[in-house]
C-alpha cells in the first residue's frame, strides 16, 4: 500500500473518499506519507467535532464528541468517537482522574425467543490503578463478587426501557480505565452505558439518569467521594427517567421513611441532569435506530386461547387452598388440554406461543382480581403478612443458627466466628481492603423442586446474598469492640418468594443466637404493585400495593420493592421494576404499609430470642489477643512464627501473628489457657508488680533460688519469700526445672525482678482457698497459707540487694578455692600424735579407712561437679583464683541492668550470634535476629543496649537504632 501510494501521490484523495466518515483521511500535508526504510508510516491526529482547520494528507483525525456539564460539586463529561470506534456505541466518562469505558453490541440474529438475553459485564482490571494483580499468573481472573454486582447494578434499570417484544442479543462491556480511588465508577459505568445505547442502533426507550447520594450530619451529598462515604449513615443509588423511578438501591444506618423520601425527591432532580446531555451527544453521533422483529403473540391467538383457558385458570387461581406446586400442576393440565384443543385445529402458530400465551391469561385473570376484589392468590388481604415461624439455636453444636419460615418460604441460617485473620481480602480498586463480616447466601434447586446442576458464583444468589448483608451489617458492632470474623450461611430450605428478606430475619436471630452483641433485631419484607395503564399515555391509571408477595406475585407484578430495616429505620432497600418506570409517589407511598409489616414480623422474632446470648458455653470460640512493645517484637516474632505450628498442633488454638498484635483463637476456655500459657512463656508480658507469672526453676543457691519466667527474663525468689514459714534449706522446697507461680513483688535498686512464692499461697485461717504453688515431691515441708497478697508484699517482703546469677556462681567458686588453699595447707603440716586418736584394733582401723574413703570420694564428686561448673560458665564471669581480686565479678558487670546502652567490642563472631566485650572486660552475647544485619568484623565497636540476662548471668545485648 506505502509503494502504491508512492508511485500514484494523486490517488489518495480518492482512497480517502471511499473510507468511511468515521476513519476517512483527510490530507493535512503533502508530505503526510513518509517512507522508513521499506514501510511507510501515517501519521494521525486528533480533532474534535469543534476543530474547523481543514486536515493536511495523510493525517487521521478522529473525530470525537463531548459534552461536559455539571452534577452536585463536580464536573461529569462523556466523549465518543475515540475509543472503541468498531463497537455498535461507546463512551467514555470522566470525573475528576476516574474514566471509564462503556460500549454495547447487539447481534444480527431474527431474535425468535420469549426474553431478552441481555448480558453486563463490567471489569475492574488492576492497571486502572497503577498495579499488577497478585495471582500466581499475574493476571485477572474469574469476575469478582463487587463485578457482578455493579454488573447488576447497570443492568436494572437498563432492562424495562427495552421495546417489549425486542429479544434480540444485547451485550453491554464496562471497562474502568483509569481510577483515582475518589469515585466509584459503578454509578459512571450506568450513565455511560445509557450513552452508550442512545449512540448505537439498538431500540432503546431511554436515557436514563443515575446518582449516588449521601448523608453527612443531615445534609444531603451528591456523587459523595469514597472518604465522603465512609463517613456517611446513607448509600443511595438512585436511576430514573425524566419523570419515572427505576431502580433504587440503599444501605444506611437505620434511616427513617420520612429522611429517606427527602433523600429519594433530592435525587431525582440530579440524576435528571444526565439526560440532556445525552441527548445533545446523540444528536451529534448518534446511529439511526435499526428495524428490528417483534416477538409478539397475534391479538387473534391470543383471543382464541383465552376463551379455551380463561375459566380453568380462573376456577384454580382464584382458589386459595390450592398451594404452590398444586396451583403448578393445574396449570400444566390446562395447558395440555389447550394444545389438544389447538392440535385438533391445526393451528402451528398459535401452538409455537402456547406457554406465553397461557401465562398471559393467567396474569390478566390475577392482576384484575387483586385490583378488583383485592383478595390475593392465597385469600390474603393486600397487607397481610403470610403465618410466621421462626427458631434460634436448632443446632447447639454451631457457633449459632436459627431457622424463619414465611409461608412456604424456609430458610436455615448459621454463624460462624472467627480470627480476624480469616476476612476476606478484597482486590478492588476503591473501598477497604478487607471485609469481616461475610454472608453467603445459597438456593439449591430442590427448594423449587426442580433439578440443576450447581456451579460457580451465580449472579442472583450473590445479589441476594449483598443486600441481606448490607441490612445487617448496620447493626454489626465496631471492630474495637469486637474483633471476630464473622460469616453467616443463609441456605434457601424452600422458596415461593421473598428468600433474601427471610435472610435478614433469619440472619438476624442467628447473630444473637452466636452471642454477637446486636443491639436489635433486623427483619425485611418485599412489597409488589399490581397497576392498570392507560395503553395510549403509558399512565397509571389504578393500583394496588402488596405486603409480602408470594413467587407467584412478583412473577406476574410490576415491582419488588425489598426493604430491610430495624424498629427505628431502614437498613437495606433494592427496588426492581418490570414496567419502563413507576411514579415516585406511588414507591414513597409503599414505604409505610412495609414499615407495619416489619414490625409484626419483629415482634415475632422477638419472641423467641430479644437479646444475644452469653458467649461463655463451650460451642462458642474464644478470642485473645496480645500486643507486642517494639523490644519484644524485636526479641520473640522469629522464634514465635517458627514455634507457631507447634504450638496450634498441641493446644488446637490457631495463632495469627500481624502488625504486632498476636491473635489467638481457641474452641473453647481450657485450649484458650493452654495457648495463652505457652505464648506468654514465649514471649512474656509487661511486668507489674502484683502480677502472678508461671516459671521454671533454673538454678537453686544458698539464699533462694533463680526463676526464669516470661520469654526468658530472670527474677531472684528468696529464702524469706517461699513460705510463710521459716525454711532452713532452699533445696528442700526447689529444684531445678520444677515449675511454679510466682509473684512480682518489686525490683531492688539495681532494677533486678524480686519474687515472691509465698504471695500466691493463702495463709492458715484465710478465707480464700487456692491451689499451693506444687513443690519438690521428695520435700516433706509443709505449706502454710499467707495473707492477703497486697499485705504480704508490702510487709513480709525483706529488703535485700539481688545478686545476678553469674556474680553468685563465681563467689561461690571462690569460696570453693579458698577452701581447697586451706586444705592443702593443713594437709602438709606436721600434726602432733593423739593417742586417743589411734585404732583400738584391726576392725576399729578398718572401719575408719573405709570412712575416710568414702568422704574423699564424695569430695572428688562435689569438686567435679563445680569443675564442670567452671568450664560451662561463660568468659564474661572472672574466674576466681587463689587469694586473686579476679575471684569478683567486674565492677561493670556488677552494675549493669536492664535497659543500659554501652559500646562494645565484637570479641568473637559464632554461628548463631557474636560475642561481645565490655570496656572493664565483662564478655556478653548478641544473638543473630531474623531477616537481620550479619556484617560484622572482630574487633569493631558497636552500640548495642542490655536487653536481658542468660540462665547463667551472662548479659544479652541488643543493637541501638542507629546500629
């Protein structure tokens, strides 16, 4: 083509002829066509439909159109003629940095069907806001939840503006192509796909109008922003034509009928402004509306089967003892007789429309009694509600559960709690990142008696299962106060209309049965219009409204009016419309005969269960949760995520571990303790004194002994402090490894833990029976109980200075050195003859030889032991020596203490950590951390903090912040 043009110049005003308008190439410059090596390249240009400079060769331009206006505080426009230029209509519209792309397509087929196949499908893809999605391969998947339901959200209102009898394939694609997270582009991609349907050549009966509105301290908000919103008690969304309702959606915060009608009439002016732009949009390049064909039933069929069906139908629907499936099974005979009746005829043509057009008589015969005679199907009068049964706590073995039956509507709800770990992450591009309140609702097909197969997430039961959510998450107490994950299972039992407001009921009666502290119940009722229209205004010249429809009633009616809401308000609506819009009026109007219903039922549920029950029996899981100060973090995360699976295994608990709060969640109080316990030795607690904490014994002196408790910290239990007797000998009450409950009683002045056992024991004569700390089997010393415990640290505690354990071992390998010097001296002394002294006999010398081995060979073991003692204690604790000052601790190490920063020398680099030397000789240990600095040279100087003591004594550094 390049070559082509090369040789003839003077054949590209004809090429551009014969282009379409919409793609044409205008000649903007002789030089437009350029040669690249062996290509040529053209270039393009933009213009608008405003641009009246006349094109130079060679050059595109495409043309666009644009209409901006102005909605509440912001500024709307859509614009054509871009983008997507093959599609039957598209459009792009913006607010502020938010764009989102709508386009529609219809297809060529004869469209020989009873219903319009009407497809949406609306993406969130994860480049409109600057990222790449997190699945394995790195791309969008299956449509998410919140797609589907903006998918529904475009497509109510969209649908009753089709002609009737146009059932040709129509799908609409709404693409988000650039979002700030400041709007929702939900509402945007309606508006945009109206625009989209009034440029195409599709039969549309629009344009629609559609708008969100909020409430923040009683004012009313246009297009709020997503910030705007959370702060809002309103969620309203609301689409209309210029003078009808079509679709209505709410979430609040329990918003009175008398607020919302204010919030409904505010909104309708504003979602009006839409409109006209539309219009100005479509008049500029807008396609001309194609010839279509009808699927339309013959006034002649229709007549010829109404006489034949008329009377059967009306003898059966007019009979309220016929049921459900009764009144289904008569109805399937009547046809069959019909078909006979034409078969003898011979009439294919009307036999092709049979079941359309028996369900048009029927409807007739229905909606003219109900307006007529007001008496229902069932001989329920217009605002009655259908008998009511409803029970909570059906399976004890469930967090909770309940089971509403409305009629032969029956639903069993059942709630689950859960950590805060298990929300449910979302991947939206505007909203919160998770959610903690789930409810999943299910309509299996045997509660039609009816057999299909299940699949994935079905677009009507994630609606259904939204709006019962949206109603009872109002009442859901804040996430402080209550920080379970929680997921409520609506399963559909039966259904003959109105299964999501059997959701809410049930779902509400359940959340009490869990114990979920819900201030009050949340009921809902579905409301339905029969009108009669004048057929040349469209108008409504009659109607009547209906509380609590059956199936069969929302099938045959012109609304379903869903409302939600609590004694004092409203919660949740969705309204859906089968006629090309109601007044708004009328739908105001049918908001008080809904309230009255809601209260009957209410009080119903009220009955059998009005506040929640105690969380305290074994079906219910316990929740704890601890947080973490940045020096415990730093010292026990690693440690603890890597014993985490251990711990779940013994104990059954499930631990979760985020932004340094660590989450437990346990069946039941006893796998509660046990986790509690096992993370609280791991980890410790802020110390206070009067706190009682479980430990182990990890070393016994002369003068008390050594208890490591909480994550590792050592505390001095003293001699005076473990009973409320006196003890001659530390080790008839301790060993090592024993475990106990002590209590803090304070710190000396060093900062070093003191501990008291006897504080937790009761004394004799003490009204309070506890449990005795368990002491070492083999001691026969009895227990007595103490005082209160406030007394007994205030009185009974002693004030003496606390040693470490490494300044007690190595004064004892003192005295143990001094004792060996002494002996040996006396050893190689002369010593003068004792004739008392001196064996009486053979037998007499014997027995003394034998007891002088003996000792000498206990001594032997005892100096072994200290020995081995010796060699195990670390290079930071003097070694003692014969009449040496090294026989004591280090002035510094003597008094270092907890929380002390100092520089230090790295000694020596090991595996697992460093060894470090202080500047008076003391030697201490830094353990390596997670994920931490390893780049460390002997020899070089580090600022490091004293963060705890080894069993041994040896100090435990930490590095400083600006290590």
């Amino acid at each position: 083509m390049a070559a082509f043009l090369r040789r003839r110049p003077n054949s590209i005003p004809l090429l551009v002829a014969t282009l379409p308008a919409c793609l044409r190439l205008r000649p903007l410059h002789p030089s437009g066509v350029r040669s690249v090596g062996s290509a040529a390249t053209l270039n393009f240009a933009y213009a608008t439909s405003d641009q009246a400079a006349e094109p130079s060769p060679g050059r595109k331009v495409l043309e666009t159109f644009r209409e901006e206006f102005e909605v509440g505080s912001g500024t709307v426009s859509i614009e054509t003629g871009k983008i997507a230029r093959f599609a039957n209509g598209a459009v792009v519209i913006t607010m502020d940095e938010t764009n989102v792309l709508s386009t529609v397509a219809s297809a060529r087929g004869d469209g020989t069907r009873d219903f319009l196949p009407l497809t949406v499908d609306y993406q969130e893809k994860q480049y409109a806001q600057g990222a790449i999605p997190t699945t394995f391969m790195r791309r969008e998947g299956a449509p998410k939840e919140r797609e589907l339901l903006c998918g529904r959200l475009i497509d109510r209102p969209l649908r009753p503006l089709f002609p009737r009898g146009f059932y040709h394939e129509v799908q609409v694609t709404a693409n988000v192509l650039s979002s700030d997270g400041k709007q929702d582009p939900d509402v945007m991609a309606a508006n945009a796909t109206s625009a989209a349907l009034m440029l195409s050549d599709i039969p549309w009966n629009g344009p629609i109008g559609v708008i969100r509105v909020g409430r923040i301290d009683g004012k009313f908000i246009f297009n709020p922003t997503m910030d705007e919103l959370s702060l809002s008690d309103l969620n309203l969304v609301y689409a209309c034509t210029k003078d009808r309702t079509l679709m209505i959606d709410v979430q609040a915060r329990e918003i009175t009928e008398k607020d919302l009608q204010a919030g409904l009439k505010l909104a309708h002016p504003e979602a009006v402004k839409y409109i006209d732009p539309q219009v100005r949009l479509a008049e500029k390049a807008g396609k001309k509306k194609r010839e279509y064909k009808l699927s339309m039933i013959s006034d002649i069929t229709l007549e010829k089967i109404r006489n034949i069906a008329e009377a059967p139908i009306q003898a059966v629907f007019t009979d309220p003892s016929y049921g459900k499936f009764e009144r289904g099974e008569a109805l399937d005979q009547i046809t069959q007789t019909v078909k006979a009746k034409l078969e003898e005829d011979c009439d294919e043509d009307s036999l092709k429309v049979l079941p359309k057009a028996v369900d048009t008589v029927r409807k007739e015969i229905i909606r003219r009694r109900i307006i007529d005679e007001g008496f229902r199907v069932d001989g329920r009068k217009l605002d009655e509600v259908r008998p009511l049964y409803c029970e909570s706590g059906i399976y004890p073995m469930l967090h909770g559960s309940s089971l509403f039956s409305r009629g032969d509507t029956q639903v069993l709800c059942t709630v689950t709690l859960g950590a805060p770990g298990d929300a449910q992450r979302l991947d939206s591009i505007v909203g919160p990142p998770k959610k903690r309140f789930m409810l999943h609702y299910s309509f299996p097909p045997f509660s039609i008696n009816e057999v299909a197969k299940r699949g994935g997430l079905n677009r009507r039961e994630v609606g259904h299962g939204t709006l019962a959510e949206k109603a009872l998450l109002a009442l859901l107490p804040p996430e402080d106060d209550f920080p379970y994950t929680v997921r409520v299972n609506s399963e559909v039992m039966a259904s003959d209309g109105s299964t999501s407001m059997a959701t809410v009921c049930g779902g509400s009666m359940a959340l009490m049965d869990a114990g979920i502290p819900v201030r009050e119940h949340v009921a809902g009722v579905s409301v339905g219009l029969i009108s009669d229209v004048d057929p040349s205004t469209g108008d409504i010249t009659d109607y009547r409204i209906l509380t609590d429809i059956l199936g069969l009633e929302d099938h045959l009616g012109d609304m379903d009016f869903k409302i939600a809401g609590t004694k004092k308000g409203i919660t949740a609506i969705q309204l859906d419309i089968k006629p090309a819009g109601i007044p708004l009026d009328i739908i105001c109007e049918s908001l008080e005969p809904a309230r009255k219903g809601r209260i009957q039922i209410l009080n119903r549920m009220e009955e059998k269960i009005s506040v929640p029950r105690a969380m305290d029996d074994g079906s219910t899981p316990k929740l704890a949760t601890f947080k973490l100060n940045p020096e415990s973090l730093r010292r026990s995360l690693g440690f603890l995520n890597s014993q985490r699976k251990r711990i779940e295994q013994e104990t059954g608990a499930r631990i979760s571990v985020s932004d340094g709060t660590v989450t437990i969640v346990a069946k039941n109080g006893s796998i509660m303790e046990k986790a509690q316990e096992k993370i609280t030795f791991l980890i410790g607690r802020e110390i206070e004194v009067g706190g009682i904490y479980k430990g182990v014994i990890s070393s016994v002196k002369e003068y008390g002994a050594f208890v490591e408790f909480n994550g590792g910290q050592q505390g001095l239990l003293h001699i005076s402090e473990l009973t409320h007797e006196p003890v001659s000998k530390v080790s008839d009450v301790l060993s090592v490894g024993q475990e106990l409950s002590v209590m803090c009683i304070g710190q000396d002045i060093r900062g070093n833990i003191k501990l008291s056992l006897k504080a937790t024991i009761p004394k004799k004569g003490s009204p309070d029976k506890q449990d005795p700390v368990p002491a070492k089997p083999s001691a026969n010393v009895g227990v007595s109980p103490s005082e209160d415990v406030a007394t007994c640290t205030e009185s009974s505690t002693p004030s003496i200075l606390i040693r470490s354990a490494a300044e007690c071992e190595a004064q004892e390998r003192a005295a143990v050195q001094h004792t060996k010097a002494k002996s040996r001296k006396q050893v190689s002394s002369p010593r003068p003859y004792d004739p008392s002294s001196a064996p009486q006999n053979l037998e007499e010398s014997s027995v003394k030889k034998k007891r002088q081995s003996k000792k000498e060979k206990e001594k032997e073991v005892s100096d072994g032991t200290k020995t081995k003692r010796k060699a195990s204690t670390r290079k930071s604790v003097s070694h003692a020596d014969d009449g040496d000052s090294k026989s004591k601790p280090s002035a510094q190490a003597q008094s270092l203490k907890i929380g002390d920063r100092l520089p230090a020398k790295v000694y020596q680099i090991r595996t697992h950590g460093l060894v470090l030397e202080l500047s008076g000789g003391t030697r201490g240990m830094y353990k390596f951390e997670v994920n931490g600095r390893r780049d460390f040279e002997v020899g070089k100087e580090l600022q490091v903090r004293c963060s705890s003591f080894s069993t041994k004594g040896i100090p435990v550094f930490s590095l400083s912040e600006n290590e």
